[in-house]
C-alpha cells in the first residue's frame, strides 16, 4: 500500500515543535553570563621615611608623593592653613601678608618641602613654633634664599632654643656674628637677635 506523507500532518508537527520550544527554555532557563568584576583600584598609602634632620630627629613619614612634591609652591593661603592644622603661628611685624613689603610675613611661592620641615620641627620638638619671616622683600638673595622658598624665620623661644642647640652641633661664625648650627649637612640655622634663620633644603 503506498503511504503519503500528510503536509496538515507535517505542519502539525512542526507547530507542537516550535510551541515547545519557548517553553521548554522557561522550564530550564539558561543564566545570563556574570559581568565581569570591576577592577579595584586601591591606591596604597605609600609611606616613605626621609632622612634624619637635626642629627637623627625630625624624621618626618609622609606620603611618597609628598617626597615627590618638595619643590612644589604653594599660595599664601594654603601654606597658612596647613601650618595652622599643624600648630604653627604666622605672625608679621606689620599685620600683613604682603610679599612685597619687608614688614609683611609672606608665604607666597613658598616650597612645600620647607613647610613640611617646619611642621616635622613642631611635631618633633613638641615646642611652639612661630613663623615670623617667609618669601618677603627684604632678605639676602640667592639660590636657596628666602624669596626662593628655601628659608624661614622661626621666633625665639627658651623650649625651642634649647631643642635646637642640643640637637644640632656648632659649625661656625657668621660674618654679622650669629653662630651656625648645622643639622642634616644642608640644612643650617644661624642664631640672629630676634630670631632663627632656618635653611631648609
């Protein structure tokens, strides 16, 4: 007997198929692929250690990219505020923050580097620490001077005075009389009537 495929029956078929098919992928469904993590950055605090200053104190731990960031200047305002977080006054004979006048206190374009020592001497020393010149007119001029943000004038006090002399070791006379202390081999403090004139560098 010959047998013809039915084409109602075939379609039939292929119907009951295609209907399955939705269906069976709702039974067992296929999980969607997990994003991939995001990366995490964590940046580290990299701590570095600088080198003893005033002969194995002021060891100052900072950021390493506040190592890297010595000679970095500041503006007036934010030097003063970082010293201010740290303890350290600001006081000026005029009242004023003027670069350009000699009785003004100014620490406009001042290193980075030279205010954090001031901080690590204040920390160190556990004195008060008053600044009482910065990158004013005024002061001798040079390559490590106070107009290049390299020195500062620290008030006299009998705490600090005698921290400072204990610490450092006597180097010399200097041509207007203030006797030089030297601490690290280039940085040097000259005793002058009024106040300390701190090399940083």
């Amino acid at each position: 007997m010959d047998v013809r495929p039915s084409w109602r029956g075939l379609a039939g078929i292929g119907t009951a198929v295609l209907i399955s098919l939705p269906m069976q992928n709702d039974r067992d469904p296929v999980p969607p692929p997990s994003p991939a993590p995001a990366a995490t950055a964590e940046v580290a605090r990299q701590e570095v250690t600088l080198p003893p200053l005033l002969a194995g104190t002021f060891v100052a731990t900072v950021r390493a990219r506040d190592a890297l960031e010595a000679d970095a200047r500041l503006p007036h305002e934010e030097a003063v505020g970082l010293l201010l977080d740290a303890g350290v006054r600001r006081v000026s004979s005029g009242d004023c923050a003027d670069h350009r006048r000699p009785y003004c206190t100014s620490l406009r374009a001042i290193r980075y580097g030279t205010l954090m020592r001031v901080v690590d001497l204040r920390r160190a020393s556990g004195c008060p620490v008053t600044v009482t010149g910065g990158t004013e007119t005024g002061h001798a001029g040079g390559r490590y001077s106070h107009g290049n943000g390299y020195k500062v004038d620290l008030a006299h006090n009998p705490c600090l005075d005698a921290y400072v002399t204990r610490m450092c070791r006597y180097w010399r006379t200097r041509a207007d009389g203030a006797a030089l202390y030297r601490a690290a081999p280039s940085d040097v403090w000259a005793d002058e009537p009024t106040h300390w004139d701190v090399l940083f560098r």
